[in-house]
C-alpha cells in the first residue's frame, strides 16, 4: 500500500490544505494551519476503511448508495435504560453516535453514566459495555459501583489514559457501549500537545469519532468544562460531537439538571431531572414537587407560577418579603432570580400598583433552590411582594403568569396552555394570565389582565384593602 499523503489542518476550523500555509485560506486565520498526523493507524486500518488510489482519486470501499435505499433502521435509538437521559437524548442512544456529557467537577457525571452501562449491560444478554476511566484507579471505580449498586458481569472496566490501548482493549472486549471519562485525560503517542491540550482533545475526539463511525459502536464522552461553563477546548468538541449534554447542579442541592445543547437525532430542548444521593443517583419524573413547598393555607408573600425549562413546564413558588426599616439605603436581597428585574417589579409597582417600598427593605427568593430566569415569573413576583406588602395571603391554588413591562402592562407569554395544563395537574384551580393567551384547558378558572392594576384587583376583598391603605 502506498504511503498516504501527508496534509495540513487549520486548528481554528478544521479546513484540510494540501500543503502548509502561513494563513488559514477558509476562515483567514494565522499561524493556524499545522500538519494533520494520523493519529490511530488501527482505525484506518480497520475493515471497510480502507482506499486504494485510482488516477487522480481515491477509489471508496463501498459506492454511494440511493437516499431511497438506505435503511431508516440503521439510526434508531435504543434505551439505555435511564428515563430522563433517553428523554434528552431524544428516545435513547444511536448506534454510531457520539455523545459528550459536560459538566463542573462533583456534578455526578461519572456516577450517572455508571448507572447507564449498568443498565445497558442488564437490558440483553448480547449488550455489554466498556468503561475507560482516566482521572481513577479501577478500584475506585468499584467502591463507587458498590456503593450505587452497579456491578455486573458485563460491564468492563479499565483504568488507562493512552488511547492506543484504549483501542486495543475495544478490539478485545468488543462492546456495545464505550464510556470514556475523561476525554481531557486521555492521550495520543502520536500528536504533539500536552495532556487536556486543545490539540490533543481535538485529536483524540476525531480518532473516537472515526471510531464510532466505522463499527457503529456509540461513544459517550466525559467533558469538563471552564470557569466559564464552556466545554474545556473551548467549544473545540462540540461540532465534532453529534449530541452535546450539560449536566448542572448547585452543591448545596440534590437535584440535577440534564440539559441538551445539541442534538442530530432530536429536539436539543428536552431537559431531565435528576436527584444525586450517596447510594446513587436517580430520575426525578415529576420536579414541580422539589420547588413547591405544601401547606394547608397559603400564607402571605407567597406566589407560584409556571416556568418553561426547554419543552418542559416545571411549577415554582416565589416568595417575597417586606419589611420597615429606619435604614435610609434599604436593602434588597434576592436569590434565585435576576436582581434587576426584581429591581424592576419593585418600580413599576410603586409606580402603578400604589405598593411603595422606597422604606422598607425587600427580600425576593425562590423556594427548593429553583433558579428562573424567564420574564414569565414577573407577575408572581409582583403578586408575592404586593401580598407581603401588607400582610395579605393570596387565595390558594392560584398560579400567575406574565411578564411585566415598565409601563405596567402585562405582557403575553409563550406556552401559557401547557403551563395551565401543569398547574391543574397538580391541584391548582385559579390562574392570572395576560389578555389573548388562550386557548385554555378546562378545569381551571382564568383571569385574564391587562396590566398591573387589573392584576392586583383579582382578588379585590383582600389586595383592595391593600391599595386602599397605602
């Protein structure tokens, strides 16, 4: 066989050049443009591969076949066995897929794609999967397993960061799900760059890839990320990935959030819950529970609205807090919301709701560690500062939904019928929406208002008083 060509790659693009440039002819950077060294002879090597040179081209193993000839089967999903992951997935895992899982250090990655090759391993005696760790020695990775109950006799393990071996171990265990932690650890021989460097990273996720797409065996890959949330490279993975996962959580909260960024197979809006525990980590189906706290009586300062995280309508309760104080700087503190549109509810409803906090200070928060960052949640926010204003419980099962604008319109938003449908699932029997946000589902009585006048008279035998006495 004849000895390939060597070719020249642009580290800022990927664009392929036939020999080296000073400046990168595709997106015009310079400096970028440096030699593309083959870096797994074995996955060029493998069957189906391989070319052999014909004139001025290269003569393809296999000829093109119709769009109309090709299987539709060849790129359906299967379950890994965990509901919220095969929800964000978009129904489960391809066969030939890549899939990078990024997140801060302690998120629970590793733990949750454990609890994946457990079950892939369980679901069929012909699956088996093979778990490549970099960051641990093999037996921690057991105590771990034990812990969390994930030990099975098909799911291999091997403690090794040299991705030649990795590849030898593929040849012998031969899997059917590859799990690589972390792909920063790993490292290529053949390709200069330090270990978690932007080459090496670059390099070591294209050889996977190839990988995957030549023996159709998916490939779920561990990322960190900056201190920016980036994925570490940055962003240098990604568009060599089909499928791009974050996976979120606060330290001082169980819950877990699976949000997709991109996804070839699916919708990259679809979210999952989970709950991280000591003995493992499990899928949260219906998350509304953890941001509402359930009394008997509603008490005042108290407002739950509906918030869209992706496709996915999640329940929350604001709470605000007023109280006087001869302070002349008032202090306003918030959490769990965005100050300054906090800030902004406070204005508009001392401009137009006669609840003027100018002396007293205000406390905003939400309730489970629920952070909202939609303008949907203003109404609420205006309702439980109003409530807390002069002590006044706003009725119970009301739900609130609006933006709020500077001239204290409320203002139209998205979804307002599958946020309604939630809110009735779980008990609620009253809602405040803008004006033209239907169609509504039935079962639930709606008020629509048009600003935030109409809103605080909803219920006028209580926040009428309020007004009144201010």
């Amino acid at each position: 066989m004849a000895k390939p060509k060597t070719s020249y790659r642009c580290s800022a693009c990927q664009y392929t050049v036939a020999k080296w440039v000073g400046r990168c002819p595709e997106c015009g950077e310079w400096g970028s443009v440096e030699e593309a060294a083959p870096v797994l002879a074995a996955v060029a090597n493998r069957p189906g591969a391989s070319t052999a040179r014909a004139g001025a081209g290269l003569v393809p193993a296999s000829p093109a076949t119709p769009l109309s000839q090709v299987s539709a089967t060849i790129s359906r999903a299967k379950p890994t066995g965990v509901p919220e992951l095969d929800r964000v997935l978009g129904g489960g895992i391809v066969p030939g897929s890549v899939v990078l899982l990024a997140g801060e250090p302690g998120v629970g990655k590793s733990t949750l794609l454990l609890e994946v090759v457990h079950r892939w391993a369980r679901r069929d005696t012909d699956e088996r999967s093979l778990y490549v760790t970099g960051e641990e020695s093999a037996g921690q990775v057991r105590l771990r397993a034990d812990r969390t109950g994930a030990v099975h006799d098909r799911v291999y393990l091997a403690a090794e960061s040299d991705l030649a071996t990795v590849f030898g171990h593929v040849e012998q265990v031969k899997p059917t799900l590859l799990i690589v932690d972390s792909v920063q650890t790993m490292l290529a021989a053949d390709v200069e760059g330090v270990t978690g460097g932007v080459t090496q990273v670059r390099a070591i996720t294209a050889a996977l890839t190839t990988l995957a797409k030549t023996s159709g065996i998916p490939v779920l890959l561990i990322g960190h990320v900056t201190k920016d949330g980036a994925v570490a490279g940055p962003r240098s993975l990604e568009h060599l990935v089909d499928v791009v996962l974050h996976f979120e959580g606060d330290k001082h909260s169980t819950l877990r959030m699976l949000r997709g960024v991109k996804n070839r197979f699916g919708s990259a809006d679809e979210v999952g819950c989970f709950e991280l525990h000591e003995d493992g980590i499990e899928c949260v189906t219906d998350p509304s529970g953890l941001f509402l706290h359930h009394r008997d009586d509603s008490v005042p300062g108290s407002a739950v609205t509906v918030t869209m995280d992706g496709k996915r309508a999640l329940l929350g309760e604001v709470q605000g807090l007023v109280v006087p104080t001869q302070n002349p700087s008032p202090r306003r503190a918030v959490s769990g919301m965005d100050a300054a549109r906090v800030a902004m509810v406070l204005a508009v409803l001392a401009k137009h709701g006669n609840v003027k906090t100018h002396d007293r200070e205000v406390y905003a928060a939400t309730v489970g560690g629920m952070r909202v960052t939609e303008p949907s949640a203003d109404l609420a926010l205006a309702l439980a500062i109003a409530s807390a204003f002069r002590d006044v419980a706003l009725p119970a099962g009301l739900v609130a939904l609006g933006e709020v604008g500077l001239a204290g319109e409320v203002r139209r938003v998205t979804a307002v019928g599958k946020r309604l449908a939630e809110a009735k699932r779980l008990g609620f029997t009253q809602a405040v929406v803008p004006r033209d946000s239907g169609p509504y589902p039935s079962g639930i009585r709606v008020d629509e208002v048009g600003n935030v006048q109409e809103a605080l008279r909803v219920v006028p035998r209580r926040l009428k008083s309020v007004q009144d006495e201010s």
